[in-house]
C-alpha cells in the first residue's frame, strides 16, 4: 500500500488565512435529511495536524499547521478564517487537504492535490478553496488518505483522488483527479472515509454498512483481510445510526440502542472491547464496545476512538501517549473513559471530532474546546503545549444566527448559535415563554434563562426545548399536559418548566388542536415517551395512560427509533431499518395502513422501506427515502399530499407528483402544515404545495398547488439606469424548513432566517401582521460579530469587525462599545451592503488612561440596516469576543 508521508510538523490544511473581512445532542440522527445546522457533528472536523470549524455565519475557520510541498510553511495555534467560503454547511478534514461542502449541494477543497484528492481534474496544490468539477446534489462529504468521497442525495456516492488500494470504490486501483461513481452503491445515508489506511465506508437506510478498499486488519468488516475495490457488506451490523472509518485500520458503527461495535486493527485497545491485539493480528469481524451506553454520535482518530453521550459529556479509549483520551492522563485505555477531569470536566457537549492524535468538541454555546497533540497548534488554544484536559479553543462563543427553527400553529421559535431561544407571533397561552401572557409578539423576543438549548419544537400552542444533556423544558398551554410537568405549572405556564423523569432524549416533537395536544421524545437507547392528550392514542401507550398524562409515558413495543414527528392527533416514527410506524387517530389514513384501520393504541407498520425522515402534519403525513423521493399519505382535502389530486383519505403511502422531477429525486428535509406540505431540495431550494389561502406555499401567489412548486423570492438587481429592478427567482442556500397552521419558515446556511404566509398573530417575526406571499427576512438573525478583535497603538486602539448579511443597496450602520474589565471603548461605523456576507470592521479606541490587553473581553453593538433612508432592522447584541495584537 502506497502512503503519503506524515512529517510532525506538517498539516492537512493548505489555507490561505486571512484577517476576517466579512449540527448537538441530537447528532445520532441519522440523515441527511435532519438539518444540517442542527446537526453539529457536521460542523468540526479534525485532521491528522489541523482542526476546521464551520461557523454560524457559513464561513470556515481552521487551525493548526499549513502544510506544502514537503516542507512547513507555518502553524497558527489560534483559529483564522478560510478564504471564499461563506455558505458552508459541513466540514471533511483529511490527511493533508481539506473539503467543504456548500448549501447549494455542490463542494469546495484545498489543501495537497497530489493525487487529485480536490477534484479539480488536476494534480496542483491549492492554498485557497476551489470547486470539486461535477459535483452536485451533495449532501455529505468526507476526506481521507489522499482521496475524499460525497454522498449524493439519490444515495449513490462519488469519489475522486488516491486509488491505490481501491478506496474510490469503483472496481479499479485508477487514480482519479474528478468524481467517479462508487459501483453498486444505493440507498447509502452517511459516508466516512479514512484518513490512513485507505478504506471507505457507508451507512445504508437499512441500518446496515458496506465498506470498500484497504483491509489488511480487516477494517471492513467481512471476515476476510482481502482488499476490496468495490462495496462489500458489513458483517454482524445492523440497526446502525452512524459510522467512522479510523485512521489506523479500524473501524467504528453507532447502533440504534446507544451502544457501538467496532472492528479491525486493535493494538492499543481503540476497538474498546478491554482487550488489545499484536500489530498483525486482524480483527475482521464486529465486536461490541463495552462501558458504553446512550451515546449519539461515535468518531475514530488514528489509533483511538471517542463517542458523545447523550447527557452531553463524552467517552474515550485506544492511545493516549499525547492526551488524546482527554481523561487527564497519558494512560492507554482499553475501555471507554470519560473525557475530562475535575477542574476541566466537558459537558454539554454537542458534537466531537477525533483528528490524527487530538480530539476536539462543539460546545451548545458556540464554542469548542480541544484535547491531545498540540505541537502544530491543533488544539487551537493560543499556545502549544499539549493537554490531556479539555482546553478551550480560541475565539469561540455563540452567535446571534440561528441553528434550529420550529412553527407552531400560530408562533414560530428559533435556537440561536448561542444555544438561547427566541420566540414570535401568538401568546395567548404563553408559548413565546418570556413570563408573560396575551397578545402577540410581532418580532423576535428572548426566552429569558433558558441555555444550552440544541433543538425546539412548536406545537398547537405550546413549546418545548432539548437541551445538551438530554432533559427537555417546555412552555405555554397545559390543558392536556403537554409540558410533562406532571401538572406543576397549572393549565399554562409562562416560563419553560422541566419535563418531569426525562433523561437521555436526542430528538423532540410537539404537535396537536386546540384542547388536544401532546409531545415526545427519542431517547438515546431508541425508546421513544409521549406526554400530553390520549384521547386517539396518540402516545402510545396502549392507553395506559388513560385520556392524557402530564408526565411522559413509554411507546409501548417500539425500539430502535432514529426519529420522531407529531401531528394534530398521531404521532409516526422511525426505525433504524428503514421502517416508520404511526399510532393515533386514522380517520383520514394519517397511519399509513391500507385498508384504514381504526385508532391505533400502540405503534403500526407502515408499508414504506428505506426511509431516512418522516414529518407530521395536521391530518397527514409524509417521508422521505434514501434516494430523494417522496412520499406522503392521510387527509388530502387541500391537494396537501402533492400527489396532483384532492381525493382523500390517502390511506397507504403515494408517491408525490413532480413534472420536474427534481423533487422526486433530491429532497433532503421535509415539514408538514396544517393544508400544506414543504420540502427542500439538495440544490439549496425549497418547494411547497397544497393549500395557499395565506401565501403559505411561498410562490408569490394565493393560487394552490397540487404538485411542488418553487418557493420564490423578490431578488434586487440593478438596472442600467442606476436604479434596482426585482425579479422572483428559487430561494437559495437553505438548511432547514418548518410549517405551521398557514405559514412557513427555512433556515439559510449562514444562520439567517426567513418566514412567508399567514401573519395574522406576527407569527412571521417581521414587525407587522400583513401576510406575505413570498420569504422575508426576520430581524435579528442577520447580524454578527467577529470574535477576534485586534488592537494596535500601543493597544489603545481596537478594531471590531461586525458581520452582516444585507440586501444590495441597503446600508448598515452600527454603534460598537468594547468592555474589557475597567477599559471601556466606544465606535460608530457604516457601510453598503452587498447581498451577501461583509465584515464591517468599526474603529474603536480605548477611553481613559488605560489600554486594551490581550485576552477575553465583551463586545455591544448596536445596528440599524437602512434602505432608502428608511430603517427596516434594528438589532441590539452582546457576544464574548477575543483581543488580540494586531499582525
């Protein structure tokens, strides 16, 4: 087997770093389909000498060394951001290059090219990022040895570069300097390559994995050590939610119950079975790690193996010569142990990377911390001695970008980058949660004392938050005990309460009508509890519980969920074989059986395989499968099935109608509304159809639809004359989609947010209640600042940089004060927008007699955005923010 050359001192990451100028606990999900900023694990990646974040904003930062041609250029020990990149949505950190992949579904690398490994079609390194030439409908995306790989969004991959061994997948040892197909692979989810010995793995929507390429230690799994150049089953894995190609010949797969399986090389105990092997002994079948359980996600370094627990703490075992363990010793683990030690413990954790020899974590905050080798600067703390602890990384702290969103009947909510919540529309039963009652909240507002938040879900009238060890809080109505305070709070609460017993949850729904609502929660062994109204055996329980439960109950016979989605009066989930069942009320086949049966008091099988997402709507339901199709069943009085009829019910699973076809073939997420349905695609676009009385479909009409169409916006283009025109053009960039009762939101790569519909309650977040019939901006997710700060002058004067993503022909004006203990400075600065993200760096010196010093300081802005004179955004903001000497 050929292998690149590994020198200390050199990097993966061939960055042209700049000065800036402009995924959780819920990471075991198991799709593509989730959304991606939701999912953290998508957003760090570490290397064998670097570490790449993707920012809340769509940039990318990296840090540690910058590696060409055989030599050292240099090592940054402190984070700096990547050229050209600002719509980001995951990170793959290989050996010596470095590839992003972007919203539209297309990719970015940098970094070594020798073997082709950034798909440009030549073999020239590249210091800043350029485009991967025929790719597109990307939704996942790894690097490896010298070669990386994309899972398309049919379930089919490419791969391109390094070949020697048969890791492209596509029956040869052909090096490749473009995208190859990988042979006969279908129906894959998650794709992992490694970053050392030259092998490729996929999840499959069955819970099973093949793998392809090096196997001298058995890595693949077979029981053989035979090389292979095409796919080959994994054997004794099933009911797998995730998977990791090691850097040293081994192997790792997440399993539905929160427990692993690892297989291959094992000499210092990285399989984590407490037992070690010689260098030549091969481990080519699975075995079970032991001391591990609710863990949800799992990430393999070169010779050690790390898992997040679902509490948002972490384990790991294998070597440990460096740190990389992070349990504050040097000690080699053949067991899982926790990382941290009693002065630098992690929690809330939510996503880990495990590099050549360190290993870092997201944080729910924003921020990231790092563990193990740091002689190039890897664990991007500023300095570079090695640790065994967790150390924090530099420049870190959350955002006022948005990660998550959720609509309700009549309100929308939206977790911010710095894992708070804000909420806006409707209040009559205090769901918007800020300890208030009545009336509407025509923008978005604070839910005060509420941190650490990962996901949100909006029901009738009520909301509930997941939070990065496990536990959930909810607030709003509690009719039906749909807060699973046991009733604690009264008939509504105002502020987020506990739910009562839950621990270990990954992923949360709510749902429901009026007098009749519920919640639930998937657990990280792949139980699943509901709470709240029974009266259709919605909870399913067998109805145990009786007519509801204030606290949450067990599904009863259900296991193994990746899943969860909530309608009106049923509840569906989904397995990790492909498989979803529903239970509840059927009288309009919202259960997906046919013929219809009756209510169902505990979970029924619905006759759909392959599935990787499933969402609830009022009356209806729908899923997406592993190659991008689209299924949807139940009521279908308003066309909301998309399947170019009204005839309802629709009692079994029925393909939607597309005369494009893009829907059918690329659809990535999927949301529900009351009479309506929304998807987006792998292009970046959303598409929506059924019912259309408020705008809610997003087409610039009140015209309803029975097939998807577009989802448009008015986009600024100048004309000749000096003045602008508009057009309607596909929305672009986005990660996320939610519907309400009459509105819908999405999620853009770079953290904003945009709403279009009913907006009768505010529910649009815009400052008004007109209805709008195509997306528009919702204040306060659009601004940010840089966390770096310089200062130079004798450090009496600082430069604040304040992000921005404005419309072309508006213009930004901002207020900046610096605190920095006793030291205090005050700023004004403006500038032009330009459509897309800018830095607005704001000149701010020191008051008094004493300087800026480097170190952690405070930074509160103060923006309006203006158009035409008028302003149409203000937003006030504090973000924690590092000062350091200016270059």
């Amino acid at each position: 087997m050929k292998v690149i050359g590994i020198v200390l001192g050199i990097t993966a990451a061939l960055v042209t770093f700049i000065s800036p100028t402009s995924s959780h606990a819920t990471t075991r999900a198991r799709s593509r389909a989730e959304t991606i900023l939701n999912d953290a694990s998508v957003r760090i990646s570490a290397g064998f000498f670097h570490t790449c974040q993707v920012n809340e904003d769509g940039t990318v930062r990296c840090w540690g060394s910058i590696f060409l041609g055989g030599t050292t250029a240099s090592s940054s020990s402190t984070p700096a951001l990547v050229s050209g990149i600002t719509n980001a949505v995951v990170i793959a950190d290989g050996n010596f290059h470095t590839c992003a992949l972007l919203s539209d579904g297309t990719a970015k690398c940098w970094g070594l090219n020798d073997f082709g490994q950034l798909g440009d079609g030549t073999t020239t390194p590249r210091l800043t990022p350029v485009a991967v030439i025929g790719l597109s409908n990307a939704v996942a995306i790894a690097a490896g040895n010298g070669y990386t790989c994309a899972l398309l969004a049919n379930g089919t991959a490419k791969c391109w570069g390094f070949n020697d061994v048969g890791q492209l997948g596509d029956t040869t040892t052909t090096e490749r300097h473009s995208p190859v197909g990988v042979f006969g692979l279908s129906n894959a989810i998650a794709i992992t390559a490694s970053r050392f010995s030259g092998h490729t793995c996929a999840l499959l929507a069955g819970g099973t994995a093949k793998c392809w390429g090096y196997n001298f230690s058995g890595q693949l799994g077979d029981r053989t050590t035979t090389e292979r150049h095409s796919p080959v089953v994994v054997f004794g894995v099933d009911s797998a939610v995730a998977i990791a190609a090691g850097g040293d010949e081994h192997t790792c797969a997440l399993l539905a119950d929160g427990t692993a399986k690892c297989w291959g090389r094992n000499t210092f105990g990285q399989l984590g079975d407490g037992t070690t092997d010689g260098f030549l002994d091969p481990r080519p079948t699975s075995t079970p790690v032991q001391d591990l359980s609710n863990a949800v996600a799992i990430t393999t370094g070169f010779q050690h193996t790390c898992a997040l627990l679902a509490d948002g703490t972490a384990k790991c075992w294998g070597r440990n010569e460096l740190g990389q363990l992070g349990d504050g010793t040097k000690t080699e683990r053949h067991r899982p142990v926790a990382v941290g030690v009693p002065l630098s413990s992690l929690n809330n954790a939510v996503a880990i990377a495990a590099g050549g020899n360190q290993t870092c974590a997201l944080l729910a905050d924003g921020s990231a911390t790092c563990w193990g080798n740091n002689l190039n600067g890897e664990l991007g703390s500023g300095v570079f001695p090695d640790s065994s602890a967790p150390v924090a990384v530099t420049g870190g702290g959350g955002s006022f970008t948005a990660r998550d969103i959720a609509a309700g009947r009549n309100h929308t909510c939206a977790v911010r980058a710095n894992s708070t919540v804000s909420c806006w529309g409707s209040n009559d039963s205090g769901q918007i949660g800020d300890g208030t009652i009545g009336g509407t909240r025509l923008s978005p507002v604070a839910v005060p004392n509420l941190n650490n938040v990962v996901a949100i879900a909006a029901g009738e009238a009520h909301t509930c938050a997941l939070l990065a060890n496990g536990t959930a809080k909810c607030w709003g109505a509690n009719g039906n005990g749909q807060l699973g305070d046991a009733g604690a709070s009264g008939s509504l609460s105002r502020v987020p309460v506990l739910v009562s017993g839950l621990t270990n949850a990954v992923a949360i729904a709510a749902g429901g009508a009026l007098g009749s609502s519920h919640t639930c929660a998937l657990l990280a062994n792949g139980t699943a509890r509901c709470w709240g109204a029974n009266g259709s055996g919605q909870l399913g329980d067998a109805g145990v519980s009786g007519f509801q439960s204030g606290v949450p109950v067990l599904v009863s016979g259900f296991g193994n969920g990746v899943s969860i989605a909530v309608g009106e009066t049923h509840t569906c989930a989904l397995v990790a074989v492909g498989v979803p069942f529903c239970w509840g009320f059927n009288g309009s086949g919202q259960l997906g059986t046919s013929p219809p049966l009756a209510t169902q008091l505990t979970p029924t099988l619905v006759s759909l395989d392959n599935v990787v997402a499933i969402a609830g709507g009022n009356l209806h339901t729908c899923a997406l499968q592993a190659d991008g199709s689209t299924w949807c069943w139940g009521g279908n009085l308003l066309g909301q099935l998309g399947i170019n009829s009204t005839v309802s019910p629709q009692s079994a699973p029925r393909l939607i109608v597309d005369v494009t076809n893009a829907l059918v073939t690329s659809a990535v997420a999927i949301a529900g509304g009351f009479g309506h349905s929304c998807a987006l695609v792998a292009a970046g676009g959303a598409k929506c159809w059924g019912e259309n009385s408020s705008g809610q479909l997003g087409n610039n009409t009140l015209t309803a639809s029975l097939t998807p169409t577009d989802v448009t916006v008015l986009t600024k283009l100048a004309s000749r004359t000096g003045g602008f025109t508009f057009v309607l053009s596909p929305i672009r960039n986005t990660v996320n989609i939610t519907a309400g009762r009459r509105h819908s939101c999405v999620l853009f790569a770079n953290g904003g947010v945009s709403c279009w519909g009913e907006n009768t309650f505010g529910q649009l977040g815009i400052g008004s209640t007109t209805n709008q019939f195509s997306p528009v901006t919702v204040p306060s997710f659009t601004l940010n600042i840089d966390p770096e700060v310089t200062v130079e002058h004798n450090d009496r004067v600082s430069t604040v940089t304040i992000l921005a993503t404005c419309e072309a022909g508006q213009r930004l004006h901002v207020d900046v004060t610096l605190i920095q203990g006793a030291v205090s400075g005050h700023g004004v600065g403006a500038g032009e927008c330009t459509g897309g993200l800018e830095g607005y760096p704001v000149t701010v010196p020191a008051q008094g007699r004493n300087p800026f010093i480097e170190g952690p300081a405070a930074v509160e802005a103060e923006a309006r955005i203006l158009d035409r004179g008028f302003v149409v955004d203000t937003q006030e903001w504090t973000r924690e923010v590092q000062v350091v000497s200016a270059p």
